[in-house]
C-alpha cells in the first residue's frame, strides 16, 4: 500500500481503514486467511481483496465501508508510542510553515509520526523530509511504517538527540519543526539547517513557561514575526428550538378579564371572562390539532407550513439550533512561530 500512490481496489498487505462510525474506526492490514471481529460480527480478509475502497461491505450483523488511508484517517487511528498531534494542529502547522510540493522540511521528535505523514502528503513528490527521534525503538518503529506505507524515498529518519548533538544539517531546509522538551537547546542548530535565503520555524510546547523561554531564544537569533497560536475545536450541539408565536398585537383587557366593583367580582362579569376563556380553549385545541395537516397549517398563517428554517404552526415555531458549549476542554499545546529572513 502506497500512502503516495492512490489505488482503487484492496490488495493484500494494504492497510486500509474500516469505518464503522465517526467515532468507531479501525486500521489493519489486509491478510489473506484472517479475521477481524468487530461489533457487527467477524471480518473476513478474504471478502475485503479486490473490493473497491469506499465500498459497504457486510458483516453478519451489520455493515462497514473501506476507506483508503489519509493522514488525517491515520491520525485517528494511529499506534500511539507517543503523544500526538491531531489535524487541528497539523493544519495550523502546514499553513504556517507555507508546506508545499518541493519543500525540504526538518522535524524533531518523531513520535508516532503523526505530523510526519501530514508533512510528506504536503511536500510530494519532489520535497523532502528529515525527521529525529532520540528514542531508539520509536525511530526504529517509524521507519518501518514509512516502507510499509512507501514513503521511505520522502522521508530519511535519524536515531539522534538533538538537543544535545543539534541536527547536523546547513542550508537544506525550507521549514523546521520542533517538539522538544527543551526546544531553546535546538534552536541554534536549527538555525543553520533553514537555507540562507530564509524560511520558516515552529515549536511545539504544552507549557507556557517553555513558550516564553523560546521566544526569547528566537528574538536572540534574529528571528522575527514572532507569534504564539492556541488552536481549540470549538464543539456545538444541534438542538430543536421550540419557541410559542410572538403576538404583535395588544388585547382589550376590558375583554380579558373581569372587571372589579368595590373589592369584589361582578357576577355578570364573572360569566362573560368564563364564556371568553372556553371559547378560547375550543380553538387552541382546533390550532393544536392543526399540527398535523400541513394545509389548515398553511391556511391559519397564510404561510408555507416550512420553510429553510424549521416548522411554523399557530401556536409554536421550531427551528434549528448550535448550542456552544459552556467550557472548550482540549488544550494539547502552544505553537510558537516565527520567520528568519536574508541577511
């Protein structure tokens, strides 16, 4: 499987996304002779080779589909031997860091290699990525998922900590990103990997504290357009509004309601505001029943009983809804950019 080369049939050893939900997907890689099970029953491999991706295949109790692996589908589902980060991250990163086909970009660490195939996606076909990773198993384990998902001529990925030994690397580089405990300790070095004629740099920190120490860092270099984003994902929940039909006209209260002599009632008074308020019940129930013939809706408003908005009948209006949420958890880290120009 290819994540550089789209196919559209499953062919043995791809790995390929089984969608049974927003929130319910799975990676694996297709054997001839396996089984998956899932929620709706067993997945036999053998059923998969050869169907078309974006196909509904069945199980015995339900169905999936077969979608083709995307970074961003790989990001979901992913092995974590790290933290990662998500897309909302990784799209602030490749529209800052300006990533496009050709580009030679530097990242350290690797991780799980989340943004790492974000990247590469960006950079193809000509562009280069040199990634760092100063775990021995973690940079070992990245390499073979890049040549099971034959990116291995896009990507060269180095056992180094370079925070201590820098990155080794001059004039090469169109964007670096960090992901660094102590990211200030590489930033020299990455300094030198960014091509004279300039580029781009981000840090990754979860701390303010680190945020404030590599800005500093970054002034004391000569960088510039320094700026620190925080992106969250704003959530709304779609609900139903029911509101009652505003009345845009003012009742004659003498007809409302009865009317005192001295401190008591009249009783003549008292028979009218009774006759008055059944009559007004009879026909909120004829508005009430209403509600389920569309044409005596239309006829009582004189308006279609829907429009792009929601219901109207005569005693209520419906409509949609996003509702935010009081509190947006979710802060995974700051993003600190900044530019380094010609001299």
């Amino acid at each position: 499987m290819s994540l550089a080369k789209y196919h559209d049939k499953v062919k043995e050893n791809d790995t390929v996304i089984l969608y049974l939900g927003y929130d319910n997907m799975h990676a694996i890689k297709i054997k001839k002779g396996s089984v998956f099970q899932t929620r709706y029953g067993a997945l036999r491999h053998n059923d998969i080779i050869g169907t078309t991706y974006g196909s509904r295949v069945h199980c015995p109790k339900g169905y999936l589909y077969i979608l083709y692996p995307t970074p961003e589908l790989w990001t979901s589902n992913l092995p974590h031997r790290t933290q990662i980060l998500y897309t909302t991250d990784i799209s602030v990163v490749s529209f800052q860091l300006d990533l496009k086909p050709g580009a030679v970009v530097v990242e350290s660490g690797t991780g799980s290699a989340s943004l790492s195939h974000s990247i590469i996606r960006s950079i193809l076909p000509d562009g280069h990525l040199y990634t760092f990773e100063f775990h021995k198993e973690r940079a070992q384990k990245a390499e073979e998922e890049f040549k099971d998902h034959s990116l291995s001529d896009y990507v060269t990925v180095t056992h180094k900590d370079v925070c201590q030994f820098g990155f080794d690397l001059e004039d090469v580089a169109d964007a670096v990103f960090l992901d660094l405990p102590v990211p200030w300790d590489a930033i020299p070095s990455a300094k030198k990997a960014l091509k004279k004629q300039g580029g781009r740099i981000c840090s990754f920190s979860p701390c303010i504290e680190q945020v404030q120490k590599s800005c500093a860092c970054f002034a004391e270099l000569g960088f510039e357009e320094i700026s620190t984003k925080e992106c969250l994902v704003r959530n709304f929940d779609v609900r139903t509004i029911n509101l009652p039909n505003p009345e845009f006209f003012s009742r004659d209260k003498t007809k409302s309601q009865p009317q005192k002599k001295g401190s008591r009632f009249d009783r003549d008074d008292m028979d009218a505001y009774s006759e008055e308020t059944a009559e007004n019940s009879a026909q909120c129930d004829i508005v009430e029943s209403s509600d389920t013939k569309e044409n005596t809706t239309s006829e009582v408003l004189d308006t279609p009983a829907w429009d792009y908005i929601g219901r109207k009948t005569a005693a209520n209006f419906s409509f949609k809804a996003g509702i935010s949420l009081g509190r947006m958890p979710g802060h995974t880290g700051y993003l600190t950019f900044a530019t380094l120009y010609p001299l």
